[in-house]
C-alpha cells in the first residue's frame, strides 16, 4: 500500500491551489430530453406505482421509475447503478431528495425492460436492490441519518431501524393504498440532522442518561472550557475532583437534572461518553409534514415516549408504527395527511385507535410553548 | 470469507428493502479480491471492520465513534468531519474514518461518466463507502484517512472540476427539488438559482462567516418536496400571483372520469378502489378558502381569495397550471429542536421576483442584511431563527427594511404590551413635570 | 475597514497577542471573538482577514462539526487530527 501522491505538496499547500470552484453544472447532466423540454412541462401522471410520465408542451414525454435504495451505498453499488443508466437510459440517472434514485427515459417502450431490468436485480441476501415504487398515495423511502455507523452520538441504529421498517412497510412501498403520502423519516439523536420534526411518522433515537465523566483523564483529552461552553443548557461547570487515588485533578460536574442527552460536551470532549445501552431507545413521533396542500405545514408530536433498542430488528417499533398507519389507513378520508386525520378525530381518538398507551412523559413542559398544547376547553371525546 | 461474524446485521439481509448488510459484504468481498487491481490507498479490509465495528454496537445498544476536529482541506473550515473508532486495536481499518461532503449537482442529476470518476476515486483512496445523499444534500463519501483528504481534494478540483461542500458554521451545501427541469408545477428555475447561490457565496460556504450553521433551500412550490419551510433558515418557495390557469374542457374529463385525466395525476391507482372522481367533494369541500365553484361545466376561482395551497392543481394537474406571474416567497428562521424547540420558517418575503437577469438581484439583498444582522448581533452558536426569537421579528423587518403587512402573522398579538420607541411617540418621553404641576396638585 | 484590520502585519499581531494572552485557559475561540480585537470593524470583514490567517498557516480551524473555532497553528490539546501525523 505505497502512499500514491497527486502531486499535492503538503509543505507548499497554496502551490496550484484550486479553490471556490463549486458544485458541477447541473446543465451538463441533464438528459437531453429533459435539457429540451425544461420550464415547458405540461402535466404528469404517475402510471402505476414507482412509474411516471411527464408530458411537455411540445408532446414530448419522459417516462421515469423511481427506485428505493438504502441511502448507505457502495462503490459497487452505485457502479451497477450506472450500468443499468448506460444500458436504458443513455448514461443519465438522479437521486431524488429522499434518496430514492429515478431513471428516465424517452419512450414508453423502453419503460418495460428497465422495469423488468430493474425488479430482477437482487442481493445475495434475498432483498430486492432496487425496488420500484415510493410514489402517490403510499409511503416513500425514509430519509435518515448515520446511526452506528458513522456517527459519536446516535442513540440507536439508522440505516438498521430504517431497514427493518422499510421491510415492514413494503407493501406500501409498492401500492396507492393510502388517503394519503405518507413520510417516514428517520434521525439518530435529538440534534436531528435529519430534520424530522415534521414527518407523518418520525422515529428518533433518544439517550436518557447524562453523559458519564472520566475524571483522570478528562483534563488531559480536553480543554474544560470548550466542555463547559458546549452545553446548551449550561448544565456543566468545571469542578475539582478527588480520584480514588487521593489525587485531585481538574475536572467537570454535570447537574444532571438540567440535562437534555444532547451529545454536545462528548463532540468537544471524549472523556464524557452518553451511550448507554438500557438508556437509550427511540421516541416516536407523529403527524406532521411540510406541504402547504390544504393545511398549514405542522410540527409531529411524540406518540411514544420511549421504546428500548431491540436490535436487530426493532419489533416494538415496528409494531408501533405499524398500528399508525394501519389506523390511519382504515380511518383517514381521501387526501387526508395522518396529522390532519388525527385532529379531526382528536388526539385522544387517535390514541385509542392506534392502540398507544398516553403516558404522562408525552404532555409538554418544556419552555413556555408548553402551554399552548395543553386542553383550554372542554370540547373532548370521552 | 468474512472477517468478522456478524449474526446480528446478517439478520438485516432477508426481507424485500434493500439491504445495506448485503451491500457492504459485497463491497468487502470486491475489496478482498480486488479483481481490478486497485492500488488502495487506506486499508483494503475497511469494510470488514465497518461491519465489525457495526456488529459490536449492535450487540451493546452503543455507538463505537467518536467524534474528531478535522474541519477540512486546507484554508477550508468545513466539508471535512473527522471521526475515530474506540476499538482501533480490534477494527484498524476504521481506526481512522473521516467523511467528506461533495457539494451535489442541483437537481441530483448525474452523468455515469461522472458517478464512475467518482467511483473510481473513492476507491482507490478511501472506503468505496457513500451516502447517495447526506442530510444537506451533499453527496457523502464516507470513511478516509487524513493524508487522503488533500489527496482527494486535488482530484476533485484538478480533475473533476468539483468543490467540496459545507460544514461547521459556514452556509451549508445549499439543496433544491428538480424544479422546472421536470416538474410543471415549479414556479421558478430551482436549479438554476440554487447553483447560482452556491457559487455566489463560496467564502461563506468554504469558510466559517457566522455564529453557527446556516441553510438555504428551494422548493419549487408550496408542495414543499424539499421540507425547506422546515429545516433551512432560509426557504426559497415558489408562488404566483396572477390566477391560476384553468382549462375548462379538462376540467370537465376530469368530471366525467375519463381514464386519460386520472385525479391526482394517479397518486390513487392502487389496491383501494375509492370509487369515481367527485369534483365537489375532493376539490371544491377541500379548498381551504372555498374559493372555487363549479357551475353549467365551468370551474370559475375566486383568485383574490385562493391562498395558493396547490391541492387542486395537484388533483387536476391537466387542467389547471400555476399563474403565469411567478416568483418566489421567503421564509426564515426554520430549525430542528435544539435548543429551543423546533422552530418553522416565517414568512419575511411575501413574493420577489427571481431573475437570472440581474443576478437574483432582489434576493441576494435580503440575504445579505440578514447575514449582517445575524453576523453582528447572533450569540455563538444561535441559529437565525433563535436570534429573531430573541430580538423580535420587528427587528428583523428593521434591518432588512421590509414594511410590516398583514401578511407576516397568523394573527396580530393577543396582549397590548407593545414596547413603543421613544421616536414613536409623538413629543417624546422628557417631559417637564413642573408644567404637569400646574394642573395637577401634589 | 479600520487602518488596524487593513495593516496585515498588524492584525495578525493584534490576534496573535489576543490568543497568546488566553491561552492559558483555552485554545480555541469563536469568530464573534475577534470582534474585540477589531471593535471598529463589520463582522464581513474580520472574517476575511481572520480567515486570510489561516491560509497563511498563523492560525488553524478546529471543527465540531456543526460549529467552527479557530486557535493558533498546533496550539492545544485536541488537535485537529490524533495520533495521524
């Protein structure tokens, strides 16, 4: 493995720097139908679920099947990717925002080989590599994030929970079923760099414990001042402390009760670990979306405050999420999003229909807004 | 062979998703024989001590990572994220594992001349692991060792003409939907504004400029395919204002259920039969304005009335078009929860025109006075929509000079503590309690 | 910009002596810092010369990953790599 070198000169770093250069110009990507037909579309319809067609002004159509895949991909992955794109549709592909990944192409009898193409392609494992679907009244692929894989903070598994949810729901992956979309996202930790607060259905990994302190060694891994400033809830301060040694060494205190598990003093500091394998779990999350389609977008609401990791495939989780949208499904009128379905019947319908326990930990007490969730009527179904 | 033992994640390769276990023991299995004779660059079993590593965390219920202050190439603060394993004895191939964001393509359309370069890269120097694509919208490449970084990095740029993304407090990787490239509902050129923006503000995006993460993202429309209202702190939607569009005889396929004008643009063809198309009951009883009416086979709006939600060009996209006059609206501030609860993005600009013409002229100004409030007055570490939070949002009008309408609340306060400015009040607030005396006794 | 921001040799003088004087409590700081150093100063442009800094090798970043801090080149104990170099 000898050390090949581009010619970077690690000593003279500015030496024919290229730099501020940006991404590549979306223009010299676009398949040459879409790069004629651009601003001039006309309508679409999706075809079946998972197949598209956009028709333009000018008569032209393109035909799409989008695909689910996990978002961790390979090299080898996206390689076969590009094989099937050279093979139907001239070396042109694209990821949509939801990690889903569409192929066009310029006829309708092409549609039918790259579908059949597409739904033979298997792992060895049995799974499907790329399943058409995640399109109209039905559930699309989960936006997530890292997990154990990659990430210090998560408090559960990404592309684990994601997977053994998709397996659960794809069925709708695959059909129309639905009153409505319905989104499933995904985030590891309360920072959320997935953004799922509103998500028909959000899973969230939560810790519960605050972080552990490695008092030997903390002062000599990390400066204490960026531990201290790093808490958002300045629930740390630096202390002295006592080894068993008799030795004093600088250190820090949490008030624990001030907590929030965010992670945010072990990113600044290694000595002050949060995993915990009874502490954390996942939350789950419910109603909300980002479509201004009828109903003001809306923030998801916690519908289970705390479900263990049961890995590998998180039954009580899914079962959860499974009672959802199964309520959901029997009970929803036709283009009703699960929040707007669950204030029409109300909160305290939907916990009865959705077979979900309302524990005292899903009332708000958190900051002021706290109060504008709780009942100020005695407007309630019994 | 494999490495390790994984009875755990091997249970994650059956069922129909598609699973990463079995894609990264494949990507393992390519490395180990390495049939193209790739001269790696990190270690070739890096993907054996991934799953290694990942088995083990799901046997404890924890993460092994922890995090590393790698922030970039150099003079770059960000696009770089340093990460290390805590059992680097047991897993060496992922004792180092640093991820890089490769700023994506708007729209995410690629060529496979240019997936492959890339593939071929991330190969020979890095783990041939990726995230098609990470949060922000930026390609992932994950998992390298530091000496790679300036090494990929020279490829990229030299001979892919590509940049990095953003992390860190720099603008982050700037993300749009396809916009009119394939979409008839997009009111503006999403693609193009997004890569203008990105290029437009390079030193923010490369270099840290303010006290923490900022996002822009575009959608097309109110649809929101992108979820900016929800997670950028500034969200470019598109709208109109004119009338939307309505072509009469296919309003009326519509009506009659013929199988070419399907509702919904067949989100609906599925297992559930939810009987025939009624216009009354699915378009008109769900408008939230009830702005629409359908009489002797004409459909007639009420467009000054109509809040452009887009439900019944989405149900009846042949026969209804977005109006012609078409721009974009702006709204900020939107965040995930920490640390003060999430927060949705509020409407600061009710329409601006989006023109290529002037360079996004109208936009890059409400941009950059809100950058320069934000630059001065945000506390390290507080996101825009905290600050407005914290300031008021008359503040916000203030610095970026917008005129206050009925337009940017729900509904005016509900409590009378308006704190008046002394120039606000006619004569000011000296006033000579001598003269006051003289009508009034002690 | 103020003849302090302007004057390269000066600024850097300036930053240096400010995060010499600090250093015995911490090693890495916020952009917003800096706006001490230069009180006459707009943020947009501390920034550029602040950052010009770290091209010429005077100062380096460090990242959390949603936040960047600068310190002085090879200053602290967490530097931006372990145990690679």
């Amino acid at each position: 493995m000898a050390f090949i070198s581009t010619g970077y000169n690690p000593a003279k770093p500015m030496e024919n720097r290229i730099t501020d250069i940006g991404p590549k110009d979306h223009n010299d990507f676009y398949p040459p139908v879409i790069k004629r037909n651009k601003g001039k579309w006309s309508h679409h319809e999706i075809l079946e679920p998972g197949v598209l067609v956009h028709v333009a002004d000018s008569g032209e159509e393109v035909y799409t099947v989008r695909v689910g895949g996990a978002r961790l991909m390979s090299t080898g992955h996206i390689n076969e990717i590009c094989d099937i794109a050279d093979k139907h549709c001239d070396g042109h592909v694209r990821f949509t925002t939801r990690n889903n990944i569409e192929f066009m192409v310029d006829s309708k009898e092409k549609v039918e080989p790259l579908k059949n193409d597409l739904a033979a392609r298997k792992f060895d494992g049995g799974s499907f590599k790329f399943p058409i679907g995640g399109t109209g009244a039905g559930i699309t692929n989960i936006v997530h994030t890292q997990g154990w894989l990659h990430c210090h903070t998560p408090a559960t598994d990404a592309s684990g929970t994601v997977k053994a949810a998709m397996d659960e729901l794809f069925a709708d992956f695959q059909d129309h079923r639905l009153p409505a979309q319905l989104r499933v996202s995904m985030a590891c930790c309360l920072n959320m760099c997935g953004a799922v607060h509103c998500s028909d259905i959000a899973i969230l990994g939560y810790h519960r414990k605050p972080p552990m302190l490695d008092h030997e060694y903390l002062d000599k891994v990390c400066e204490i001042p960026l531990a201290v400033s790093a808490c958002p809830t300045a629930a740390i301060k630096p202390s002295k402390q006592l080894l068993a040694n008799g030795t004093e060494v600088k250190s820090v205190a949490v008030k624990n009760e001030r907590c929030m598990y965010c992670g945010n003093c072990y990113t600044m500091c290694p000595s002050m670990p949060l995993a915990d394998t009874e502490g954390d779990g996942i939350v789950l999350m419910a109603g909300g979306k980002v479509s201004n389609r009828i109903s003001d977008p809306k923030f998801s609401k916690v519908v289970v405050g705390f479900l263990p990791n049961e890995m590998p495939r998180w039954p009580s989780m899914t079962k959860a999420i499974n009672q959802m949208v199964n309520a959901y499904s029997n009970g929803a009128n036709k283009y009703e999003r699960l929040g707007d379905w669950a204030e029409r019947i109300g909160w305290e319908k939907f916990f009865e229909v959705c077979e979900l326990e309302f524990t005292h930990h899903l009332i708000d007490d958190f900051r002021q807004q706290a109060y504008m969730s709780w009942r100020q009527s005695t407007q309630f179904k019994f | 062979m494999a490495k390790h033992e994984t009875p755990l994640l091997d249970q994650l390769e059956s069922g129909p998703w598609p699973s990463f276990v079995s894609d990264l023991k494949a990507q393992a299995e390519r490395r180990a024989k390495n049939e193209e004779g790739i001269e790696f660059q990190i270690p070739s079993d890096t993907v054996d001590d991934l799953l290694g590593i990942l088995e083990l965390s799901f046997k404890h219920g924890r993460t092994h990572w922890k995090h590393g202050g790698i922030v970039g190439v150099f003079g770059y603060g960000g696009g770089v994220i340093g990460r290390y394993c805590d059992q680097p004895q047991a897993f060496p191939g992922v004792e180092h594992f640093h991820t890089m964001r490769v700023n994506q393509p708007a729209g995410k359309y690629y060529t496979t001349d240019y997936l492959r370069t890339l593939t071929k890269l991330w190969d020979f120097r890095g783990s041939g692991i990726t995230n098609m694509h990470g949060a922000t919208g930026d390609i992932i490449l994950l998992g390298t060792t530091t000496p790679q970084i300036e090494e990929i990095f020279h490829t990229l740029t030299h001979d892919m003409g590509q940049d990095l993304g953003g992390s860190g407090s720099n603008l982050r990787t700037p993300a749009d939907c396809l916009g009119q490239s394939r979409c008839e509902y997009s009111c503006y050129d999403t693609n193009a504004m997004v890569y203008f923006l990105t290029n437009e503000y390079q030193d923010e995006l490369h270099r840290p400029a303010f006290p923490y993460k900022f996002k822009f993202k575009l959608d097309g429309c109110p649809n929101c395919c992108v979820a900016s209202i929800a997670r950028s702190d500034m969200s470019f939607i598109g709208t109109w204002r004119d009338d939307i569009r309505v072509d009469q005889d296919a309003v009326n396929k519509y009506v009659e259920n013929d199988a070419a004008y399907p509702a919904n643009a067949g989100a609906f063809r599925g297992s559930k039969d939810w009987g025939p198309f009624d216009l009354e009951k699915e378009v008109l009883g769900l408008c939230p304005t009830k702005c629409m009416k359908f009489e002797n086979q004409k459909l007639s709006i009420d467009n000054a009335n109509c809040t452009r939600c887009m439900h019944c060009i989405n149900v009846m996209p042949r026969a209804l078009k977005i109006g012609k006059e078409t721009g974009c609206s702006i709204l900020v501030g939107a965040k995930a929860p920490i640390l003060d609860g999430a927060q949705m993005g509020s409407l600061l600009v009710p329409f601006v025109e989006v023109n290529p013409d002037n360079d996004y002229e109208a936009i890059t100004e409400v941009i950059e006075n809100v950058w320069d409030w934000w630059m001065e007055e945000g506390k390290n570490r507080e996101r825009l929509g905290e600050l407005i939070m914290r300031q008021g949002f008359q503040k916000l009008l203030e610095v970026t000079g917008i005129k206050a309408q009925p337009q940017h609340v729900q509904y005016p306060r509900t409590n009378p503590y308006i704190f008046w400015k002394e120039d606000e009040v006619e004569g000011g607030w000296e006033r000579d309690v001598e003269e006051y005396r003289k009508h009034h006794q002690r | 910009m103020s003849d302090l921001l302007d004057n390269t040799e000066e600024a850097t003088k300036a930053v240096v002596a400010f995060l010499e004087k600090k250093s015995k409590s911490k090693t890495k700081f916020y952009l917003k810092d800096f706006y001490k150093v230069f009180p006459d100063d707009k943020p947009r442009m501390i920034k550029k010369v602040v950052n010009k800094m770290v091209e010429r090798e005077i100062l380096e970043y460090w990242s959390s990953g949603s936040t960047t801090m600068y310190g002085l080149k090879g200053a602290g104990i967490q530097h931006s790599s372990e145990g690679e170099e």
